[in-house]
C-alpha cells in the first residue's frame, strides 16, 4: 500500500478539486440562478428554503473541504520533506529501529510524485550523505544507505577496509591515488549481533565523520558480492549518473556491494533530522501487540550526519 501512496495522494487531491471547481463553474451559479427565480415567485421565501436551494451537494462540500488540505499534504510530502520509518539496523549506529525521519526531497532536484520524472535540477549527492532512493532491484521499495562513490570513483572495499580513489577531474594532469578511509577506534560491544560484541569506528568520508560498526566473527561474504567486468571481487567503478551506497552497520547491510549502483532517477532525497524515536521492546508473547512502543528516545532526536 505505502509504494502506492502517492499515486492515491495524487488521484484524490485531483478528484477532489475538479469537482470543487466544476461545482463553482457550473453547478453553484445554476443554484442561485434557482434561487432567484424562487424570490421571484415569491417574496416572502423564508430562509430555511432559501438555504436547502443553494446548499452544496455533500460530494461537493466533502471536497471543497478536504481539497486544501490534501494538496498541502501533497505539495509537501512530494517537493519539500518526507517522513520516513526505519525499519532495520543495516544504517546502526547512525539510525535506529524505530527511528522516524524526515528526508529532504528537494535537495537532489525536484521530481514529480507520480512517474518521477525531473522537473527540476538542484543538486547532486555528495560522499558522505544519507541518502533515500528507490532500490534499484524493485523500485517499489524505499532504501536508506550512506553515499560513499560518487560518478566515476574506484571503490575497493577487501578485509572490511573502504579504500576510495575519487573520479579524476577532466583535464587533470595527475589523478587521485586509491587511498583508505581513516577510521578510528570508539568502543567494542556498545552495539552486539548475535551475541558478538561489534566493533565501532569513526569514519570520514569527505567531510562528514559517521561512525560506522563492524562485526569481527563474520567474513567478508566475498561470494555475493556484485561483481562488475573482470573487476577483482570488491572493486566497483561508479558508472556515470550512478552512485555507490553502503549501510554504517557494514556486516549487517544489503547495499551497493550485493547489488550494484543506485541510479540517480532512483534518488529520493536527503535524510536530515530524526523527528522522534521509539523503542518497540515487547515480545509476541506480552499482552499489547508488538507494534505498541514501550518508549520515547527523546535524545535521539535532532540532525542525522
């Protein structure tokens, strides 16, 4: 249902103005053209009947109502933020389960609601950001990854090291040289999978610093790894128009590694602020559903880098 929301918003906000408008065009003035025909046949028309002649039809007053608001909603949730649900870990430390975001939809252009089609250029993204999009392998699905290759970057990602080598400027003499993302030690068993203490770092991808997780027991599972050309397993070259994304919780991330390169028709927006965030620490086998938040991390509210 939530991958055709849109679509719906769209259907409604039009149904709901043409019969608005076709209503003021057509249907209300023939309404007091009744009226005063009834005035003239008679004087003394009391205001009861005067009001059942020129009352709207409920189709009508439901829309001229509703209309308004709807394509506020509209206009905001398509142009300006979207609010989004974090589902998984894969971006933890960063962003938890229960998270609720907002995502700024005109950063990286503005397209419209329905066929996504760009109206407007902006911006692109840049390494580091927290970026929404379309999953490439069912576009039905929203997907929420850190942007790490930008067009034409050589990604090499072997023994859980990132090694990045930035696209060479056109014109250029000299190219970047293939260097590894400095990272530095934070803690060991904040965070734990499977009852595996994870190790957290501090990374820094440009100029945003994000801590990032890795869990030391699970290999590099180098045999799903998306593999591009005669490529060596773990090195991508970022196709123009494209990007490549990974989760903060390395091992624990379906991303660009798996399969392939977001492309930018597929771009959704930029994740700025957690709004608020709950805890959902109940158990099928408590009495109120799961679904049903035990808690509020109000500290967890503010800015997302």
């Amino acid at each position: 249902m939530a991958a055709y929301f849109s679509l719906i918003l769209v259907l409604v906000t039009l149904c709901s103005g043409l019969i608005w408008m076709a209503d003021a065009l057509l249907l209300a003035p023939k309404r007091r053209e009744k009226l005063a025909m009834a005035q003239a046949a008679d004087a003394g028309l009391s205001e009861e009947i005067a009001e059942k002649i020129t009352r709207e039809p409920a189709l009508v007053e439901t829309s001229r109502s509703i209309f308004p608001v709807i394509a506020f909603v509209l206009i905001l949730r398509s142009f300006i933020y979207e609010p989004f649900q974090i589902p998984s870990g894969s971006m933890m430390p960063t962003l938890l389960v229960g998270d609720f975001i907002l995502v700024e939809k005109f950063t990286y252009g503005l397209k419209d609601p329905v066929w996504r089609s760009q109206l407007v250029e902006n911006g692109k993204p840049e390494r580091g950001d927290v970026t929404v999009f379309k999953y490439p392998v069912d576009p039905r699905i929203d997907y929420i990854k850190r942007v790490v290759g930008l067009p034409g970057d050589r990604i090499v990602y072997r023994n859980k090291q990132l090694f990045i080598q930035p696209a060479c400027a056109e014109g250029a003499e000299t190219c970047p040289e293939l260097k590894q993302v400095p990272r530095v030690s934070v803690n060991q068993g904040e965070f734990t999978h499977n009852g595996t203490p994870l190790l957290r770092f501090t990374e820094k991808l440009g100029d945003v610093s994000h801590d990032i997780l890795i869990d030391p027991s699970r290999p590099d599972p180098v045999n799903y790894y998306f593999r591009e050309g005669n490529l060596p397993v773990g090195e991508f070259i970022v196709p123009e128009g494209q990007y490549f994304v990974m989760g903060d919780n390395r091992d624990n991330s379906t991303d660009s590694r798996f399969w392939g390169f977001v492309p930018e028709e597929n771009l959704v927006g930029k994740a700025v602020a957690i709004w608020i965030s709950f805890e959902f620490d109940r158990t099928k086998a408590d009495f109120l559903p799961t679904w049903i938040p035990t808690g509020v991390r109000f500290e967890r509210v503010g800015g997302i880098t």
